[in-house]
C-alpha cells in the first residue's frame, strides 16, 4: 500500500466515525417516562382568591396535574424533555397545574449546560442556555422501583419586583444503576439518571424505561428545539423584570 494510498484510507476512516458519532447524536438510545405530582399552597392570597370566585377551577387544578405525559428521550450526549401532546379536560386548570410543574417549554440538556424553550412569556419567545445546578450528594437511599437510589439536594433562588429574595428548593433521587446525566425539568448533572425529583410545588416520578434496540430508525429520531434567539439567563431575567414592572405599573 503506497503513501497516496494510506493517506486516503485513513481520511475515509476518520470521516466515517466523525459521520457515524454525529449520526448517533440525531438518534435517541432511551426514552423516559415521568408523572408529575403538583401541590398548592394554601396560605398563598391566590388560593383563597380561587377558593372564593373559582372553585371548581381550584379543584381541577389539584387533580389535573394527573394527565400530564412527560418524556425525557436521551443518547450519550444529550436528552430532550418534553410534554407529550393531548387534549385536557380543562386547559385553564392544565396551564395552572403547568406552572406549578416548574414546565414552560422543552429543555435540552447538553453536557455543560441546558437549554429552555420559554413558550409562555408575552415579552417574546426564546431559547435560554442555563447552568446546571449545585448538587449537595448525600449518603441516604431508597429503592424506587427496580433501582437503588441515592439522594442530592439543591436549591436556586428568584427575586421579585420589590426585592424580595424566594428560595426553592430539590430533592432528587438519582440511580448510578442508570449512569446517564439526566432527569426531568433541566434538573441533572448527577451520577446518574432521576428516577424521583421532589420540588416544594410538584413531584416528577419516573413510570417507564424503554431501551431502543434499534436506535437509528425514524421513530427514535432526537426531537429538536424550535429556531429562536439563544440568550443566556441574565439576559433572560432582565427582560422578565422590566417586563414585570410593566405589567404592575398598568395594574
């Protein structure tokens, strides 16, 4: 085999792999299926105004959060979650319960940070690169299921309008069993997948697993995020502020 010869080789090889690893990326390996659990708080001033002119759409609220069909499909380099698409037997409760989910878009996690598609935001439409959480690992477990869990704990804080400092916080319950660096609601970055994420306003827990054997077909294709401006989550917060006031300066 002479120099041209080897030289060709080797270039058709290298592009080859390069081709095949971005070919597997398209494709998803798993896909996750979670439940979502939601919880109001009762001393909030918007409970007891529900409670007085809306009663039955409190009560919806409570119990809709039980149609909800979350999907976290993944490969050894990405995951998407999303919201499966369904009919609600009432959408005003379900945009509620929604919220209370901590869900307002699809999130793409990547190996040093995620993405959010901000589907709800009347200042205009964006996809949002965020920092993976700070976790706190701790030494408890508990089996979920088929898996041996462990516990890690983390928290992030929101600041409103007046200046008031809001503090929320997680608990997730991650299986090494399972070494992928995902979980639902851009929460991750642990040694292994969420099986059970504990929130202060909703529960995410896994129901199913489901392995593809057969990665590369067009079922299993990686879902992608809609064509919007990427900012980053200063930038994104600061238009949600002056958006903010705005919306208080009218009312």
């Amino acid at each position: 085999m002479n120099k041209k010869t080897i030289f060709f080789f080797r270039f058709f090889l290298l592009t080859s792999i390069i081709a095949l690893s971005q070919t597997n990326k398209q494709y998803a390996k798993a896909k996750i299926s979670y439940s979502v659990k939601t919880y109001i708080d009762k001393k909030l001033p918007s409970y007891k105004f529900l409670q007085q002119r809306s009663p039955e759409l409190l009560s919806k609220r409570e119990t809709i959060a039980s149609e909800f069909d979350f999907s976290l499909v993944f490969n050894d380099s990405t995951s998407l979650f999303y919201l499966e698409q369904k009919l609600y037997s009432d959408n005003n409760a379900a945009n509620m319960a929604l919220i209370d989910a901590a869900y307002f878009g699809r999130i793409r996690q990547e190996t040093n940070n995620f993405i959010t598609e901000e589907l709800q935001e009347d200042f205009g439409k964006f996809l949002v690169a965020r920092s993976y959480q700070e976790w706190k690992l701790h030494d408890e477990t508990k089996t979920i299921g088929d898996y041996v869990c462990f516990k890690a704990t983390t928290f992030y804080t929101t600041t409103n309008p007046k200046g008031k400092v809001f503090t929320h916080n997680y608990t997730a319950w991650y299986t090494p069993q399972l070494p992928y660096k995902f979980g639902p609601a851009g929460f991750g970055n642990l040694p292994g997948l969420i099986i059970e994420l504990q929130g202060e306003k909703a529960t995410y827990g896994v129901k199913k697993i489901v392995f593809y054997d057969d990665e590369q077909i067009k079922e299993n294709k990686m879902p992608e995020l809609k064509r919007k401006k990427l900012i980053t989550e200063v930038e994104f917060e600061k238009l949600a502020a002056e958006d903010e006031k705005r919306w208080l300066n009218k009312n």
